[in-house]
C-alpha cells in the first residue's frame, strides 16, 4: 500500500513542478513535444491510479513503466534541443528515477502478493 501511494504521489508532484516549465517551450514544441510529455504523464498518472484500485495491478503497472521510459526520452529530447536547462534535466532524471524505483517495487511487491 505505502509503494502505490509513494508512486502516485512522486508523480503527481513531478507533474506539478514541470507543467510551468513546459508552458515556457518554444512555440513551435508548446503543441508537440510538451504536450505529449504533460499527456504521457497524465496518462502514467491514470494507470497508476488504475493500478491502485484494480485486482490484477501488474500488466496495468509495466504499461506505466513502459510510459515512463518514453516519458524519460522525451524529457532527454528536451534538454538536448536546449528548452529545458542542465538543473531542471538533473532533477527531471532524479524524479523520473524515482517514480520508476517506486512503480518498480510496486510491481515486486504484487507478484508477491500474487504468489501467496
């Protein structure tokens, strides 16, 4: 329970701190490239909360890691076009390690529970 919450809640923070520093892309990648990120992870955020109230957590979970690893890609993408500083990459890449840290324990802790 505590691994479901901690994953919801380091996400949603993450989406609160970046979404102002999308807001700041190039016009041209306002409508592309940040806005598949801000989708990407709300649609992370929608699996997770999936995942919290549903039986069978982990295919909707490993559908959330496979987001994130794209979601990491894109955040790289953004820095190396120079619309997202060297700080604000590092804390994206610490954050997005995080969240899959936490989605990954997750995913142990209910393939024990499901061996039980």
């Amino acid at each position: 329970m505590p691994t479901q919450i901690d994953s919801i809640t380091k996400l949603y923070d993450f989406i609160i701190w970046i979404i102002p520093k999308l807001e700041k892309y190039p016009r041209a990648q306002k409508y592309v490239l940040a806005d598949r990120i801000e989708n990407l992870m709300l649609d992370i955020l929608e699996l997770l909360i999936n995942a919290a109230y549903s039986k069978k957590k982990s295919e909707t979970l490993r559908q959330a890691n496979l987001k994130l690893e794209m979601l990491r890609y894109l955040i790289r993408l953004s820095k190396d076009l120079k619309f997202i500083n060297i700080k604000s990459y590092n804390y994206s890449a610490q954050s997005i390690n995080d969240i899959g840290i936490s989605i990954g324990g997750w995913l142990r802790y209910t393939a024990r529970e499901n061996v039980q």
